[in-house]
C-alpha cells in the first residue's frame, strides 16, 4: 500500500490536517505501520504538486486542512480497481538473506533458520494476541489487516520448514578452482607461452 493512496482515501471521508491524517491511518491499520508527521506532510506536498489535493485555509489555531480533488479521485478510484501486482512488493529480505547465507563461507544456514524461525513464532503470537483483543464491529478494518499478517506469517513458518528440510537433503558443490595466475604453472605462465612458441 502506498501512502499516498493511504492518505488520498482518508481525505475521500472529508477535510483533514496533517496530524489528524496521521491518526486516522494508524487507526485504520491497527497501527501496524506507523507514520511520522515527516511523512505525512511530505506526501501531502507531492499530492498539491500532482494536482490529487489541495490545501484549504488554515485554521484559527494554525492548522492548514487538505481536500481531495477530482483528480484525487480518480486516481484513488484507478488504485481501487487495480489489482497489486507482485513486483510492486517490496523483495523479500528473507529469502535473499537465506540464498546468500547458502553461498557464504563460514555462515551456519540452519542456525539462520532456526533463529528465524523463533521471531517468527514470537511474532505470530503477538499478532494472534492482539487480533483476539477486540471483536467490535468498527475494529473490522485493522483486524483485515492482522490477519494478513498473521497469514504472511503462518505462510514464512511454512517456508522455513522447507527450507531446514532442503539442507538436510543438500550436498554443496565443490566451487570450481580459481585459474592459475601470473607465475603458476599452467597456460598463464609467461615461460610456458615462451617455450610453446619457440617449438612452433
């Protein structure tokens, strides 16, 4: 999910500033991705420059509210109705982290596993915990969003299953041996080259 669109369908509920844009995004994801009003003010000045919203007068107290615009609401209304492709989620850290353990020297790939493993677990309970914290009606939207985490991470406990069971089964290969350089005895050799040429 892009902020952007995060913060284009709050606005789609009516006029906010900053801060209460903040708040209600948290509240929306159970504050499961936090934000920090750096952010927010960022997004909400590439949005005014993209013509997706624009700024109201400020307030008495100081506070300048945005609107969303037509344009606003097109562009929300084109991300609603477009499915998430794969390659526009962030690349899996872990699967990278477990393929290069594979290949570097010296690293013990189950010991990276198991570790894994175990913060997956205790983060599995934690979501568990709180997904059964709440069952009020307007609690539906952040509790959506728990139990995509908790299926992310039923599904990585899965797959570091498999994982620890494909290393029983793996037998490395040996590496090819680098070539022989500069003075080695082999085709590099500048006297070899010399007395190959003077038999020719």
């Amino acid at each position: 999910m892009s902020i952007r669109h995060g913060l284009l369908a709050l606005l789609e509920r009516g006029q906010m500033y900053g801060y209460q844009l903040r708040a209600a995004f948290e509240e929306s994801t159970g504050s499961t991705w936090p934000l920090n009003i750096g952010q927010v003010y960022t997004t909400l000045s590439r949005l005014e420059r993209d013509g997706l919203v624009r700024p109201l007068p400020e307030s008495e107290a100081g506070q300048r509210p945005y609107e969303i615009t037509d344009a606003g609401r097109a562009d929300l209304a084109l991300w609603f109705a477009t499915p998430i492709s794969r390659t526009d989620r962030p690349r899996d850290e872990l699967a990278i982290k477990l393929a290069l353990a594979l290949t570097t020297p010296g690293v013990d790939v189950r010991s990276v596993v198991q570790a894994q493993r175990s913060a997956t677990m205790r983060a599995l309970q934690e979501l568990t915990r709180l997904k059964y914290g709440s069952d009020r009606p307007e609690d539906l939207p952040w509790r959506l969003v728990l139990d995509s985490m908790v299926f992310q991470a039923e599904a990585e406990v899965r797959w570091l299953d498999h994982c620890e069971s494909s290393l029983v089964r793996h037998r490395p290969s040996v590496p090819p041996a680098a070539p022989p350089g500069p003075g080695a005895s082999g085709v590099s050799d500048p006297a070899w080259w010399a007395d190959e040429g003077a038999r020719r």
